[in-house]
C-alpha cells in the first residue's frame, strides 16, 4: 500500500496536468455512453412497433430532473422528425452520432495529450533523484553492489512507474467513472435486468485480487534478474578486450545467454500473469451477456417487464462498453501490482543510507597553511581490519611515499583523506581540525587525485582538462596541457581541442589518458596531491613523458604518492613502507635501504641498486 501511496504522489505531483487528464477522460467517457444512448430513441421512432410511446413536448422542471429532460427532449424531437420525415430523422441522428463520437475523440486525446507529457515529467523527476542520490552514495556501495543493477533500475523499474502512473488515473478515476455511468444507463433501461448483471463484478474482483498477488511476487524476481542483465552486459563490454585476448567470446555468451534465458522466463511469466486478467473478465463478461439475452428476451416475449426491443437493443449495447472499463481496471490492478517491487527497488536506492554526510554547522577550508596528519587511525572493511593504528605527519610542501606489497592499505589512506570513506577509529587532521568538520566540498577543492586508471569522459579534451569548471578560460586549459606535457598530441588530433576522445578516452593511447588526467588535476590547482599509481601501467617511454608531467605538477605542493615501482618515489620525503595494514618501516630512500629491510628487499627485487 505504501508503494501504491508513493505512485499516487507521484501522479499528482503535476497538479494541473493530473486534473486536466482527468477531465478530458472524464468527458470522454460521458461522450462514448451518449454516443450509444442516442441511437435508442431512434430505433423506437424508425422501426414504428406498438411499443412505441409518444411523448408531449418536454416542460424543464429543474436540475433534478435534469436527465429525463434531456431524454424526453431528444426523443420529442426525434418524434417529430419522423412523423414528417423519417429520411432526416435518419440523417439528424446520424450527425448527432458522429458529433458525439467525434468529441468523445477528442476529448480521449486530451487526456492523453496531457497524459504524456505527465508521466514522460514524473520519469525524468524519479530518473534525476536517481541520478543524484548515485552520485552521493558512498564508495563502500559501489565496492558491494552491481552498476548494471543500478542502470536497470534507471530504467525497467522506472519504466514500469510510468505505466502505473498512467494505470493510476485510469483505475481511480476514469474506469470507476465509466463503470458508474454505464450501470446508471442500465438501470435507467432496466433495473431487474442490471441486478442479474452484477454478479460479473464480484468475480472480477476475485479474480483480479488472486492474479495480481501472484504477479508483485514474479515482477519482483524478473526485475532484480534484469539488474543482473544489466550487470553482465557493463562487465564483458568494459572487459571487452580480455574477453578477445582469452578467446572467452563462447564462454561469455553462454553465461550471457543463461542469464538472459532466465529474465526472459520471469518477464513472460509476469506478462502472461497481468494479461490474464482482462480475457478472463471478457469470458465471465460475455457469460453474463449470454444470460442476460436469455432472461432479456424471455421478459420481452412474456410482455411483463415494459422491456421495448429497441431498449433491450442498447442495454445490451450498454453493457458491452460496461466490459471494457471493467477490463481496464483488471489491466490497470495488474499494471500497479507489477510496479509496486519497482517502487520498492526505486526506494532501496533514495533510501539508501549516506554514511559520509557533512556535518551540520561544518567549517570552510579556505586555505591549507600546515599540516596533513592522521593519528592513530584504524579502519575496518565489513569484518576485515584494513588499517591499523596508523599514524603520520605530512607537511605542506612535502611529499610522503606509500609503498608495500597489494592489500597492505595504501590505497585506503588515499580514499580516506578525501573521506571517500570514514575511519573507523582515530582521526584524520588536516591544519589541525578533523576533517569531518570541514565542509565536504571545500575538501575536496583542495584535493587533486591522479590514479592508474585515467577516468575520462566521453567529452571534447577541453571540457575533459576543465571537468567541473564552468566557463574556464582557453588560456590557462592549454597553459594546463603544456604543462602536463599534453598540448603537442592535443594540438595534432583532427579538431585539436575539441575533439572528442571517446567512451572513457579510448580514442587515446595509455600515456596521452594519463597526461590528460595530469592537466586535469593542474587545471583544477589543489593544494593537495594524491597520485595512485599514476605510472604502473604505462610502458617504459610513456612512463618518462607522464612521470615528468607529474614532477611539474608536484612542484610546491603538498602530495601523497602510492606506487609499486620504487624508482618513481626515491626522492620523497619519507617513505612509509606498509604491511599488513601498519606501517612497517618509515624514512628516506636511503635510510631505508641501509635497514636492509622490507623497503630492501623490494628494492632488490626491483633491481634497484643499493
């Protein structure tokens, strides 16, 4: 229900698009059961029988009688037509017909001429919360859960809400509507044959209640299988490479196919349980039909009931229409059953707890002047402890080296000085105030981050070195290339500048991502430098051109560096030498290698020279 409740807001969060697609179905329904009703007086004055009634010309007795005198005035009128000519009686009722049919048109596309552009503005609103509470979760919910869920439901399950949107206003107010209207038509026509009619709603109820049950249950289970599609496809093609260089097409495909074979099973399972109802209401419906052609017949042939030929005609005619909106409800009960395990993982996201917030009352971080130092941190990754009791001092100007073998925690002191996550004991400093009092995004102003993997945007170069800049100056975007060592490639690329490089820069070699990453983090000009393995993947000569890039970019700033070759950090600082999550061995290069310990014999290993 609550789901239900959140699909409903969403509805009628554009207010005046919701009551206008109302009213336009409103009248369409109104129009489509005048169009029926106004062949009745006509079939009682062209096939001229005993049954029919004359009636004197209509007196307006108030809007209570209202009804009847809007009847007895059309079929005065008809009357009239007929006796002097029957031909233009045929042709007034035919005009009256096609006018009521061609309103009862338009105001259907009315409804959904407002209809659209509410449920195309309810998806956009629930995609752009979306997208904004993924680009506030924290780091730990990408390290556990799949991105290819996370897209599906961006997708499917908002898809599935713009449906319900839609099913939402049609059960609640048009399909009620038309119901109530038609059963007012029948009953005016004939009340005991209405009464005989109404068994059909109670089985439809029953039959509605069991399908949809069953349904949320498969339409959950399909959706999260979606997620997993979706996950699959991102994996091979970000792998495309290794999937080729592994001869592994056969065996991804297989994988692909099986877990493709299953969604496929579950979405038409949840398809052929929504479309089950509305057949099963049309059997029950013409089962009903059937009988009351029966007792109509019988109670015409008896001459008891006042029950005229052309009367029966469009009773049944009524009741027919009576079906569809009847059939609409158990299509929009369906519609909403297979969108309520939608809402819910829609929810699970914007519910989603962001463990890294600002504080309330948090400080700016105009300017770093001193110091970078944690003291005695501990942190814990689910029921690993990752780091412990690590402590140092970074002074600005000054470059500290963090080197170990893979897992020792280098990484994790690199994600924990932007508060990409939180430590779990001790605490970080930075000018002396813990940085969870600073404001988040003075923090991150004055935090440049070069990794091995260059992130880049499938944008123009210009907008790649100037991400996050709006309106930055020609001048310092190339000022930052030159010196990143990047202009010369740039400059010879087909549109120089503003060329586009591609799905996260594979339109560039290895060396030229990485020096675009470096203009990038020299455009951005943060007092502090975290480089992560800026270098280890690059060949010998790109690694010569990046690594003098980046002693540009070091010069006079304050920077952390990770690395695993041991030849780009021997002019640190300090170096501090991690395992197993501590600090195992801190100093300069050299009084590290007259230690002759864990720094010594990753040096050999290297074939650094001692």
């Amino acid at each position: 229900m609550k789901s239900l409740m959140e699909i409903y807001r969403y509805t009628f969060s554009y207010r005046w698009q919701a009551i206008l697609t109302i009213i336009f179905n409103l009248l369409f329904v109104i129009f489509n059961l005048l169009s029926i009703v106004l062949l009745i007086p006509f079939l009682q004055m062209i096939f001229k029988t005993e049954e029919v009634k004359y009636v004197a010309k209509p007196v307006y007795k108030g809007i209570t009688h209202i009804v009847e005198y809007v009847t007895n005035s059309y079929q005065y009128i008809m009357q009239e037509m007929v006796k002097d000519d029957p031909k233009s009686a045929l042709l007034f009722v035919c005009v009256t017909v096609f006018i009521a049919f061609f309103l009862k048109s338009l105001f259907r596309y009315g409804a959904i001429w407002h209809q659209s552009q509410l449920r195309m503005a309810v998806v956009r609103d629930i995609k752009n919360k979306l997208y904004a509470k993924a680009l506030r979760l924290p780091m730990s919910y990408y390290t556990e859960e799949r991105k290819g869920d996370l897209m599906s439901r961006m997708n499917s399950d908002v898809g599935e809400i713009e449906i319900a949107v839609v099913s939402m206003l049609e059960l609640v107010f048009r399909e009620p509507f038309a119901v109530l209207t038609s059963i007012a038509g029948l009953i005016y026509i004939s009340p005991k044959l209405t009464l005989i009619s109404f068994i059909l709603l109670p089985v439809s109820a029953f039959v509605i209640s069991r399908i949809g049950k069953s349904l949320k249950r498969t339409a959950k289970a399909g959706q999260e299988q979606n997620g997993i599609v979706y996950s699959a496809i991102d994996e091979t093609l970000g792998g495309i490479k290794v999937v080729k260089a592994f001869n592994a097409i056969r065996y991804v495909q297989a994988n692909f196919e099986k877990i493709n074979l299953r969604h496929q099973q579950l979405i038409t399972k949840a398809f052929r349980k929504r479309d089950l109802s509305p057949p099963l209401n049309e059997v029950l419906g013409s089962a009903v039909m059937i009988c009351l052609v029966w007792f109509g017949g019988v109670m015409i042939l008896d001459g008891q009931s006042g029950l005229t030929g052309s009367k029966f005609v469009g009773f049944i005619i009524i009741f027919s229409q009576l079906l569809r909106p009847i059939q609409g409800i158990a299509t929009s009960v369906g519609n909403l059953n297979k969108a309520q395990p939608s809402q819910d993982r829609i929810n699970e996201i914007l519910n989603t707890e962001e463990t890294i917030e600002q504080q309330v009352g948090a400080i700016p971080l105009t300017t770093f002047e001193d110091s970078i130092e944690l003291d005695h941190v501990w942190f814990r990754y689910k029921d690993e402890m990752v780091l412990q009791d690590v402590s140092f001092s970074l002074k600005r100007g000054k470059t500290i080296a963090l080197v170990g073998e893979s897992g020792s925690g280098k990484s994790t002191i690199a994600d924990l000085l932007p508060r990409f996550y939180d430590v779990s004991e001790g605490v970080i400093r930075i000018d002396g105030q813990d940085i969870r009092t600073y404001q988040l995004e003075d923090l991150h102003r004055h935090i440049g981050i070069v990794s091995q993997e260059s992130i880049l945007f499938n944008d123009t170069v210009r907008s790649n070195i100037a991400f996050g800049m709006d309106d930055a100056p020609m001048e310092k975007i190339i000022e930052a290339a030159k010196i990143a060592h990047a202009h010369e490639f740039i400059i010879n690329m087909e549109n120089g500048y503003d060329s586009v490089i591609g799905e996260r820069g594979n339109k560039l070699s290895g060396g030229q991502k990485q020096r675009l990453s470096i203009a990038r983090a020299i455009m951005k000009n943060p007092s502090i430098l975290i480089l992560d393995e800026a270098t280890s993947a690059l060949d010998t000569e790109s690694e010569k051109i990046v690594q003098g890039a980046l002693d540009e970019l070091m010069k006079d700033r304050t920077s952390l560096i990770i690395a695993h070759r041991l030849s780009t950090v021997i002019n640190a600082d300090e170096i501090l030498v991690l395992s197993k999550g501590k600090i195992a061995e801190r100093g300069t290069h050299q009084e590290l290698l007259e230690k002759k310990g864990l720094y010594h014999n990753l040096c050999s290993l290297q074939g650094m020279q001692s």
